[in-house]
C-alpha cells in the first residue's frame, strides 16, 4: 500500500507573470522531477494566486480536461469558442480542450486578490470538440459529486467534494485505484492504519495526500474549524504513446 503526505510548502513555486503565484503539485514548466510528472489520471494540480487585475492571457490547450475551484474572490473565463464566464466560490469550472482551445483566466476584481485550484485530467479520448461549464454546488452538503456521468471525457475519473463540522468523522472517501485528497479549508485528521501502531497524522489547508494499491486514511475527523476536501477517484493512470 502506498499513502504520500505532500505538505503545501513543499510544492514548486513559480511566479509566471506579474501579479502571479504558482504552487505546482506536479512538475510543470522549468520545474522537473522525473519521479513526480503525474498520479493517476492527474496531470497538474496548481494553486494559484491572482493580484487584482492580473490572470493569465490567452493561451492554448489539447487534449486536456481542466477543472477550476475558487477558493477566494471572483475569476474572469472567456476562450476562442465564445463562453464568457465569472466564476466564484462555490462553483465549479470546467473546460476540455479537446481538438484546441484558447482561453484566459483573469481575476474578476480590480481591488481584490482571488485564489484557485486547477486541475489537468488526460482525457479517454481525443481530438474531441472542445466542452466548457460552470456549475453551481451545493454549499451546505456533506458530500458533492462535482463530476456527474457524463461530464469528464475520461469514464474512470470522478472529482468529489467532501465536508464535516469540527471533529466529526468525514463522509465516505470513493472508492479507486488511485486517489488525490486535496485540503481546501480547515483541517483533518486521521491514522495511518487500523491499532495501536497507527501513527496520527494532520492535514491543512493546501495539503494533500496521495493513496494507491489500496492504501486509505483510518478515521479521518475533521478539525477544529471543521474541513473541506477535494477528491480525485481514478481507476488507471495517464497512458504515454
């Protein structure tokens, strides 16, 4: 079984524009590491940090599904397909590039700082028309399917949303091959594994873990500010050539 705790400090921290803070889960760019390019389906898991009135020019992307969850302030989308969007807290952004699309990604405010999430998913399948959503989540749910059937271009990936109140036992983790927790508030806590040799551990905000060949959290309770997670569930890895 394998659990890997990666802290939030840790990651590759890059400043691509002015106005502009990475954190890279991945390596990504002129950051590297031959033991750390993907997990999963999972090419790229960003934090990123937008002053106001900064964001991301128009550029382009294949082949790639790309999820957005703002954690803070407003985002402005708009792509070569003609979707326009301002996307906020509590709503989820999604975008498969397929055969080609250009977009950009600009903070909505011209006083406020906004922060996201993005995810890069390889799809099942390629060179598909490009797909764009924004969908509305539940705000009070224990537990959300942010991914439905149907909405992914690859059939063995799903992204859940999960909550608990301070120091009540979080729902249900999916079950996968390989799984992604990513913290977006608060805290959690779990062991290791089951007995007296379960080693305690904590998560916060912008921690992750990383579980495959049936490894899993024992226990996991929220903290004292309650916790809200994001969870990948994928059932194969990216495939190359």
């Amino acid at each position: 079984m394998t659990l890997s705790i990666r802290r939030a400090g840790h990651r590759y921290r890059s400043e691509p524009e002015p106005g502009i803070t990475t954190a890279h889960a991945f390596s990504f760019s002129a950051h590297y590491d031959p033991a750390n390019v993907s997990f999963g389906a999972l090419l790229a898991c960003n934090e990123e940090s937008l002053d106001a009135g900064a964001g991301f020019g128009a550029h382009r992307h294949r082949d790639t599904e790309i999820l957005t969850w703002v954690l803070d302030g407003t985002l402005t989308h708009r792509d070569d397909h003609g979707h326009e969007a301002v996307v906020r807290a509590g709503q989820l952004q999604y975008l498969s590039a397929g055969s080609g699309v250009s977009h950009s990604e600009v903070n909505a405010s011209a006083e406020e700082p906004v922060r996201f999430l993005q995810f890069w998913l390889q799809p099942g399948e390629f060179a598909t028309e490009p797909d764009y959503a924004v969908r509305d989540v539940d705000t009070e749910a224990p537990s959300v399917l942010l991914t439905p059937p149907g909405l992914l271009r690859r059939d063995d990936a799903a992204l859940q949303l999960l909550r608990a109140q301070p120091y009540l036992p979080v729902p249900e983790l999916p079950q996968a091959a390989y799984r992604y927790l990513h913290v977006t508030q608060g805290a959690l806590g779990f062991r290791e594994q089951d007995g007296p040799k379960g080693r305690g551990r904590e998560l916060k905000a912008g921690d992750a873990v990383r579980m495959s060949d049936g490894a899993a959290l024992v226990d996991p309770t929220a903290g004292p500010d309650g916790v809200e997670l994001l969870v990948w569930a994928m059932d194969s890895p990216v495939s190359y050539g």
